[in-house]
C-alpha cells in the first residue's frame, strides 16, 4: 500500500465462462481501487482460492460446475467470514433473489449491469452496506406484500428502543462492531442486544431480521 492512498478492495471473480471473467475483469480494470486478485472457473475452485487470498468480495455466478454461487456464499459465510459475498446473475426470477440473502450474500445483481452498477455495488458492500439491483430488491419487497407486510408472529413492539436501533443497523448492514461505534456502546453489549432480539423476534439469521425491519417498515429498500 502507498503512503497516503488506502488499500485497493480486493475481489476474487468466479465463473466458469472465460468471456464473463474477461469481461468483468476489463470493467474493473481503470478502477484504481478495486483489484481482481483470483479468478476461479468453479465453485469449488472458489472456496479454495478465497481461503488462500483471503479477498474483500467475492463475485460469484450463480451456476458453477460442482458447488454453484450459493454453495460457495455459504461455504464463505463459516470459512472466511469477513468476506463479502456479491451474487452475479442473469436471472429476475425472486426465488434467486431470496436464495441469495438466505445464503448470506450482501449483493445481488444482474450480469448486464452496467459497469457503474458493478463498481457500486463492490464499493457499497465493502463498506458494510447491502447492495441489491432494481429487480431483486423489487422481488424481496413482494415476499414482504405477500406475506402481508408480515414477516413474524412476533411484534416489533415488544422491543427496547435499544435493540429496535440494533435491529435496523443489522438491517442495514452494519456490523457488530460497526453497531457499537454508532450506538458508543461495547460490541459485548451488542452482541446481547442481538441475541435477545432474536430470541423475542423468534428469527435465527440476519436475512431474516432484514426481512422482518422491511415488513415493518422499519427500513426501506434502496
């Protein structure tokens, strides 16, 4: 790293068509701060490679010969936590938009993204945030309408402000130790707040508090 210019956000590419890999590498390619550092053809080869480089992002297409982009987001969720998943697809189809948060990934978007869109969502996720595209965050928004704007038995209102401000920072992204600098609390303190939160919202995995402070209004899609 330079004196004076931060570290480039490192990604690794998985797919298993050498034109995408190309193409995406040449998308990213005058972006000073963003590297491609591994390539990976499947998914096993991916989880391989990420354990190695240990990347900032990982850019997984969906269908991989072997162990496909939710396999791998959820291999890279227990292995190498601090790697952010962003699911590459082709498809609007909701069913993948939900696989992909329920597989722990922190972007979702479309293949034919433009390259911008590409450069923001690496930049938004590896800030902390989620990033998902128009059409897979209109298919999450239908699951919350056809659940009845309910996600849960359980009521928002039996939260302290407390975990209610923990509940909308997990929603939005923020990590424990993110959720303790802004709320000048101790991460342990957090990390309580969180259980019990989940306990009373009867929800086992941040998709699905996501999914619950979206049904309540709590957070909206961006």
């Amino acid at each position: 790293m330079i004196a004076g210019h931060p570290r480039p956000i490192r990604v690794i590419l998985a797919d298993d068509h050498p034109l995408v890999r190309l193409g995406i590498q040449a998308m990213l390619a005058n972006r000073a701060n963003i590297r491609v550092v591994a390539e990976a053809a499947s998914g096993h080869e991916a989880v391989k490679l990420a354990c190695a480089v240990k990347p900032d992002i990982a850019l997984l297409d969906i269908n991989m010969p072997g162990l496909g982009g939710f396999g791998v987001a959820k291999e890279l969720r227990k292995r190498l936590p601090s790697c952010r998943v962003i699911i590459l697809s082709m498809h609007e189809d909701r069913e993948y938009a939900r696989q992909a948060v329920a597989a722990g990934a922190k972007g979702y978007i479309q293949k034919d993204s433009a390259p911008e869109v590409l450069r923001r969502a690496i930049e938004t996720v590896h800030s902390g945030r989620t990033f998902f595209s128009d059409e897979a965050s209109r298919a999450l928004l239908a699951d919350v309408v056809e659940a009845g704007g309910r996600m849960s038995e359980a009521d928002a209102d039996g939260l302290t402000q407390r975990e209610r401000e923990v509940l909308i920072l997990i929603a939005e992204g923020s990590s424990n130790k993110e959720i303790a600098a802004k709320l000048q609390i101790g991460v342990r303190t957090v990390e309580t707040h969180r259980e019990r939160v989940m306990r009373k919202l009867d929800v086992r995995t941040a998709a699905g508090l996501t999914k619950y402070a979206l049904s309540h209004g709590l957070i909206k899609l961006k």
